[in-house]
C-alpha cells in the first residue's frame, strides 16, 4: 500500500508539489492526470526518494524511508527520462540492473529472458541500444523496472513519444502486472491512458490535487453535459415545437440538424423522439476526462 500525506516541495520559486496527499491499496492502480509542469514527475521522485519533500511523508508498504535497501527492493520506477545504456545491449542493460539488485544468477537468466520476451526485444538482445528506435528504447526502459518482481510500480509518462505499436504492448505489459496484484502509480497527461488503466485518477495542476476519483465519478461531478447533435430526414420548419421537446433554449439550428447539451441525453432523445420527426442520425459525445480538467482549472490538458 501507498501513502501520501500532505507533501510539499519547493524548487527555488517554484512549488512543485502543495500539499499532495493520496493513498493507493494493493493491487489498485492510481493515476496522476496533469498538463507538463504540473508536478507529476516531483511527485514520483519524492516517492521513491530521489529527493526530500521540504514537509509531509511517504509510506510504502507501512515503509517511511524509501531510500533503505529493502524498500527500494519492494519498488520499481520507470523514469520519464530514459535510463538505460546506449553503449549496452539490451540484455547486458538488464543484466547490469539485476546484479544491482543483487539477484542469483540462475533467477537472473530466467528473469532477463522473460522481461525481453515481455518488451519484444528477445531478438534483438545482442544489439546496442543505441541502435534501437524511440518504441524499442521505451519498452527496454520499462521492464528494467520489472526485473526483480517489484510489489510497487511507479510509471511516470511510459508512453511519451512512442509509436502506437509500442503504445500497446507497453498498455498490455501494464494490464498484465495489475493483474499480478502488483501496486502502480501511473502518470499521464493523456486522458485516454487514465481512463483505460487507472482505478483512481487524481487530477493535478500547478503541484495541487484538484480531486481524487474514480473516472466515472469524476466525470459525473465534474465533466459537464453531453453534446448531441441530431440530423433529421427533413429540413426544420417549427423551431419553436422542437425546442419544447429538448426543453433547452440554447439549441442551435442549421437546416435539418440541431445541436445541444443535455445531462441526460437518453431522457433528452427519447423525448425528441415524440416529435414524430424521422432521425437520419444521432450523434452523442457524452463529457471525458478533458472536459473535467478543463471545468476545473479553465485550461486544456494539453495546449
Ligand atoms: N530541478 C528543478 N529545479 C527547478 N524547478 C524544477 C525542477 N524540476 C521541476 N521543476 C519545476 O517544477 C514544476 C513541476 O515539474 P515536474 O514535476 O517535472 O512536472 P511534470 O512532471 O508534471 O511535467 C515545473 O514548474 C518545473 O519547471
Ligand atoms: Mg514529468
């Protein structure tokens, strides 16, 4: 278990993280959701103890001081930054990971087999990484962190740059470690990644948790209405009648179809239905979790 509690951390003007608290049971995934610059990658740091917050604490499995030896065993991190080597292979890249770790030989063998077939680099082991495209090296650096069986996983950006085939074995190696019950803290400033992966997103900005939930929820509460848009058979000739049955003045016209937004949009359609108008197509874009940031913080997640 992860927990989080009210953590500060100032860089000389800047304050990167104000006051973050969370907590993530076993075996739950928990997202970060926030634009660059938000403070998601201080706040994975703080976690595992490349810095010291200026106040609050971590507890990692009941665990305070992520720095102590044990601890960082329990612990896998998955750097924005890639962090292998160029000059290696990517079998010797693990290799030099798992020493580090201090794990038996035969264990190892076994282990940096099993994370290449994982990363689908099991054919190119021998090669230096150097050689590898941006997917390739973004895979390498994910399961570098997976070698000695982490119960903890902190994944900050993994996805960032990649292509989309990389993108999804990356999402399926994910997927198959929360099924392991395995722990993960995952950021992002893709809503899409939040939405498919996480158990709970906190969305953050400007170092502030702004609200913790599951997705669901977080749309519920602060996503805003659907838009629908309807195009009928033939063109509109009674506004005023069609505007009673969506009970919404805000509707927007343009020859056969209208636009509007509705919290309920099966109610809404189901009325706009009784008007006996014929439907040629519907179209419903119910809120995201882009809409919720953008009703929280006025601002895109992405500019
Ligand atoms: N080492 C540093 N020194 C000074 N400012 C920093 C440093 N690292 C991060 N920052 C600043 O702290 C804020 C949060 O950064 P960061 O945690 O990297 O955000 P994110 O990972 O969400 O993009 C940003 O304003 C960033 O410029
Ligand atoms: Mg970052």
């Amino acid at each position: 278990m992860i927990e989080v509690k009210n953590l500060h951390k100032k860089y000389e003007n800047i304050i990167a993280v104000n006051d973050v608290s969370f907590k993530v049971d076993k075996g739950r995934t928990f997202g970060l959701l926030g634009p660059n610059g938000a403070g998601k990658t201080t706040t994975i740091k703080l976690l595992c103890g490349i810095i010291k917050p200026d106040s609050g604490t971590v507890s990692l499995n009941g665990r305070t001081d992520p720095t102590l030896i044990d601890v960082r065993r329990s612990l896998g991190v998955v750097p924005q930054t890639l962090a292998i080597y160029e000059e290696l292979s990517a079998e010797k890249n693990l290799r030099f990971i798992g020493r580090m770790y201090g794990l038996d030989s035969q264990i190892l063998n076994s282990r940096i087999a099993e994370c290449l077939e994982i990363a689908g680099l099991s054919k190119r082991k021998k090669e230096k990484v150097a050689k590898y495209s941006g997917g390739m090296k973004r895979r390498l650096n994910m399961v570098c962190s997976l070698l000695h069986e982490p119960s903890i996983l902190l994944l900050d950006e993994p996805t960032v740059g990649v292509d989309p085939q990389s993108r999804n074995l990356i999402f399926n190696t994910i997927e198959k470690i929360k099924k392991q019950g395995r722990t993960i803290i995952y950021t992002t400033h893709y809503m899409e990644e939040a939405e498919r992966l996480c158990d709970t997103v906190a969305i953050l900005d400007h170092g502030k948790i702004l609200d913790i939930d599951n997705v669901a929820n977080l749309i519920k509460k602060h996503g805003g209405p659907s838009h629908i848009e309807a195009e009928f058979e033939e063109i509109i000739s009674d506004i005023e009648k069609i505007k009673k049955y969506v009970d919404n003045t805000e509707i927007q016209f343009e020859n056969n179809i209208i636009r509007f937004k509705t919290s309920r949009p099966m109610e809404s359609l189901a009325k706009l239905n009784q008007s006996g108008l014929r439907f040629h197509s519907i179209k419903v874009q119910t809120a995201n979790l882009e809409d919720v940031f953008l009703n929280l913080t006025g601002r895109r997640l992405r500019d």
